[in-house]
DNA sequence: GCTTGCTATGAAACGCGTTTCATACCCTAT
DNA sequence: ATAGGGTATGAAACGCGTTTCATAGCAAGC
C-alpha cells in the first residue's frame, strides 16, 4: 500500500508539499497540488490514520466507559453523547463495563496511552482516587452527582430529585414510602438513599429494610417487585421508583393481580421515558439527552468543570 | 513523557529488549527483565498505543455504524456485539448514522485507513456497490437478511419471520391484515413487504396502502397508529407490528381508548422484548443478542461467512 | 539600492514501538 | 573435537504522517 513518500517520488515533489495538500495547508502552487492529486489517485493512495495519531499525540477519539447498553438510561445518554461526538467530530470508543473495575480501568488505561483523548465514565465502579490518578492524562468527566473537588461530574442532581419526589408523596399524604433502586453501591444510589433517610425522618417514619427493593432495572424488575410486595406483611402505600421502565413492569404486573395503582399503592418514576406517558406514570424527567451532550462538550475541553441539570417533575395519573 | 529509548537507557539495555519485556517475549534474563521493570517504575513509562498500532498494523479496535442507539432492536444487538468484543478483547467504535450515507461512509473511511480493524453494519444505508468497495480493506459484516454473494450478512431471517407471523395470524382466521414498519427502505423491510404481499395474494386479498404504517419505531410511534387506525373507515383485522415498543405502545393506547386487543384487533409483535412478556403480546422472537455475538465473531476472522438465525413464535395473548 | 516580508519548497527530525537480522555464547550430540 | 541448536542481546530498519527549520525567489516599501 502506496505511503506518502512514494506519492511524492511519484508527483516529484517533497513529502513535506504532499501533505501540505493533504491538510489544506496554503504555500502550494496550484501546478504542484494537481500533480500531488493526481499522483494520488494513480497509487491509490490514502493517509494511514495510526501514523496521524502518532505523529500528532491525539486521535479524536473519545471513550465512553458505560456498564450495558439496553437500559434506556444508558442508552439515552449515549444517544445524546453521539449526537454531540458527531457535531465535535470525535468518535466514540465503548468499554462495556458490567460495572467490573477491571473493565473500567481499561478504558483509564486507554487514556493513559493515547487511544482516546478523553473518557467519559458514565457509572463509576472504581474509587475516586483511581480514577483522579489518570486525570493527569487527560480529559475525564463523571457522570454523577458528586461535589467532587478535583473530578468534573456532570449530572442531574440525583439527591436533590429524590428528595422532591419524597415530598410530593409525603404531600399527597403519604407516610409510608418505600422505593426501588438499581444498585446499592455508587454515588448516585447512597445520595437517594440519603435523601430517603432524612426525608423518613423528617415525617418521623422508621426505615424498613424491606420497603427496600434492589437490582432493579428492567422491566421484569419491576414485575418481581410486585411479587415481593404482595408477600409483604405491612406494605408500603407509596413507592419511589428511579427508573420508568421498573415503574411500568410495576404498574403492568400490580393491575394484573388487581392491585389498583395509585389507590392501592402510588408510585413515581424516574426518566420521563416514553413509556411512563404510556402508562400514566408520573415522573421525575431526567434531561439525560442534555446530559450526554453536556458531557462531551466538557470532555473535550482542555479543563472541564461540573454541571448539574435540572429535573422536573411531571404529574399523570399514578400518585 | 519517557520513551521505550529513555527506558533502555535507564535500564542499560537495547530498546529490542525492553520491548521483549513489554510482550513476554522469551530470551531476557531474570536480571534484565528486573532492571527494566525498575526504569519503567521510575520513569512512569507506558506504552503510546498509537505506536503500536502504527507498528503492528492493527488496533483490535471494531466499528458498528449504526444508526441510533436508543431503541431495543439496536442496542439489544449492541450488548451482544459489546459482549463477544470483550471476551474477543476488541474494542468498539461507535459510527451513529441515522441513516446518513455521509456518516456511514465515515465509518468505510475509518476501515479503510485502518483505525479499525474490522467494521459491522448494523443498518445499511449506502448501496451494495459502495460498501463492496471497501471490503478489500478489511473484514465488514451488514446485518441483514440479505443474500448478497459476495459481502456477508449476519441476521435473522426477515422474510421468513414475516411470512411465518403471516401465516399464523392467517390460519387465527383473519383476512384483513395490515402491518408496521421501521422504514420502507433498506432490505429488511423490503422483504416484509415481499412477504406481506405474497401472503395477500395467497390468501387473494388486495394491498391496501393505507394499511401499512411507516416510521414505526418507538412506543410513542405505536400510539399514534391507533389515531390513524381509528380514523380508518376500512379496519384491518389483525397487525404485524415490526417491534414490540411499538405493538406495546398500540396496546397501551388502544385499551386506553376501549379497543380490545385482541378481539378488535390482533396484533403480532417482534423481538420479544422484556415489554411483550409484560403486556402479553404474542410476538416473534428475534436472537438479536445472539445475532450481536456472531457479528462480531465473523468480522474478527479473515474470511467472515454469512450466517441466519432462527426465530421462534411466541405465543401469547394479542392474537 | 537595500531592507522587509511573503510565497513556495524540501531535508531532516520527530512521534514511538516492533521486528528482522546478525552476532555471540554455551551446551549437547556425534 | 566439531557441528548443531538453543539462549540472549542489540543495531538498524520499518510502519508513516507532521512539523520545524533552512533556503530561495520575488515584490513592495523607503
């Protein structure tokens, strides 16, 4: 395969010249740019882009590190991050994670040594220093929201949106409130968790372990939550539940045994997903789109700061 | 930021050497390996990955163009493909089309000037004759269910799934059947609209235009075909629905407005989505996961083969 | 007439790890 | 004693585009 010295021997001209036409670069006579051009085409010749990484220390790839895909919360901000990767010019670089820090440190590693010029980690596993020990490398933005000091975290405020989503239940009369999570662990699950705890304390409620409901994401989650709540003993009245697609496997799977949702028990979804419109869900929305946006504009600046974005609430029929 | 030349220095060895350390290659002393371990530790040494593309000629680095992500049937097939990459140790890069040839053309590029080492299409948007040009520049795998000779397709059989959903809901007894679609272009919706036709003519009944339902993708998509069903003055009997969010979003909107499913319509999902088990719709199971896996493994092998995936009717209670 | 300052062009250095090839030592088999 | 074969090591070439620096011609400005 033809490389840039053989299109200049064969143009007759320096390698320099050939790729100033190569980058549009000015200082090249019209005569000379043809012959290159033409050169080109006859060797069929095309720049080798491993050689431009190298030679100019960045590659306009950017990493997004992201534990699965088919979640409609992943999916959406990344939908978002592609659609702004696209408008930079940058290319996206996926490290599934399944939230193993083993796989999450590959995409540190990655920035480490120049495969990417900034990594977005879009649910963190690893601690916070491991991951503040590769910001020397380059560009690195969390998607959580943390106060952290020295990492740029760009999110919604997760406490603050379940704190609100407490009080409208505990205005609408609630006083026995469970919610659903997806996981116990990272930033985002311990500030709701938080905010469930003060806001319990604040109407002088106990915190019941078992009004608790973990590892639920999907839709299945939600319908496996049904199952554990009719076996409850003393039942909730009300439940916070941070994703639309729980909420709906919830909402399906309750009616279908007859419970009646919001007069047997209330529920609130988190996203605004399209399917919370479908089912009446009211919910938190989550500007995720904007968030995955936001994300690559401050990856891709030399020093990113943090942001957080609002949430709103949307009132339908399920509380 | 030191070089493998600085490391040789530090250490007192050729830069050969080092690099034998950094791959295990045989033949280094214990001594020397040591002394190399020891500079690297003190200068902070690790590898620029872009040499080593550059040198070795290859990234382990796979592109999927693909034209968006949040929508089950692409990132359902986008966790397969993530998971196989990871155990293969590819990487993935990620090319969102939305069906721009502009953009797909991209990711040909990338393959061409090897900053990929091998490139899955999910959905295609340029003609058989472009993509064909760049086959010579490495391995790349179209998922369709197309039977094109010379580049290879991994997917599920579309024609026969909608001929089978055809027959199935033919021998229910309906005659009046109308369906869904994604887009009308592109080879997989074209052989659904192979099969329908052929199975109307089978059963001797006309096409009719207002029957078909284009831009089907999203539940919000399925919603909105009940307003124009409702308007219709002639009413299909039964629906093919080409993905289950948007048969869900049908249901959802139907019911809500009094039309039983499935005794004022039928309808007949695909994927089986997590949402088809929960709203009991009756649906084609696609293996997309599954499909996601085998791309991978055909684009990461020298000669990559075509290959089909069966389907399987679910049955269930929306026809 | 002489200095500035563009325009135009190319040689060479640079980014950096891998791989080939040559060399040298030491031990075993004949 | 000698050929053969494995172990160990390094110089140099290779992959390839970008960028710096030096050079030279030519025109405008004083």
């Amino acid at each position: 395969m033809a490389n840039i010295r053989d299109v200049a021997k064969q143009a007759g001209v320096s390698v320099t010249t050939v790729s100033r036409v190569l980058n549009d670069h000015p200082y090249v006579t019209q005569e000379k740019r043809l012959a290159v051009e033409k050169a080109m085409e006859e060797l069929g010749y095309h720049q080798n882009i491993n050689a431009i990484h190298l030679s100019k220390g960045e590659t306009r790839l950017l990493g997004v590190a992201v534990p699965f895909i088919n979640h409609s919360y992943f999916s959406t901000l990344l939908n978002g991050i592609a659609d702004r990767a696209l408008v930079r010019d940058y290319n996206l670089v996926f490290y599934q994670t399944n939230y193993q820090k083993g796989e999450e440190s590959k995409a540190l590693e990655a920035l480490k040594r120049k495969q990417i010029d900034g990594l977005m980690i879009l649910s963190r596993a690893s601690d916070w220093n491991s991951v503040e020990a590769y910001q020397e490398f380059g560009p690195l933005v969390v998607c959580e929201s943390s106060e952290h000091t020295r990492i740029p975290c760009v999110s919604v405020d997760h406490y603050e949106a379940f704190r609100y989503g407490m009080r409208y239940i505990i205005d609408k009369g609630h006083r026995h409130i469970g919610y659903c999570i997806g996981r116990r662990t990272g930033t985002n699950s311990s500030l709701r968790e938080k905010a469930y705890c003060e806001e319990l304390e604040y109407i002088g409620e106990p915190y019941r372990k078992s009004w608790v409901f973990n590892n639920c994401l999907t839709i299945e989650d939600g319908k496996r939550v049904v199952n554990e709540y009719v076996s409850l003993k003393e039942k909730p009245s009300a439940l916070l539940i941070t994703s639309d697609q729980v909420a709906a496997g919830f909402r399906m799977e309750a009616e279908k045994r007859g419970i009646r949702v919001p007069h047997d028990v209330a529920i609130l979804g988190f996203d605004n997903h399209p399917i919370a419109e479908a089912l009446d869900l009211t919910t938190i929305e989550l500007p995720l789109h904007e968030v995955g946006m936001s994300l690559v504009e401050k990856v891709s600046s030399k020093n990113p700061s943090s942001a957080i974005y609002p949430f709103e609430l949307v009132e339908r029929g399920s509380v």
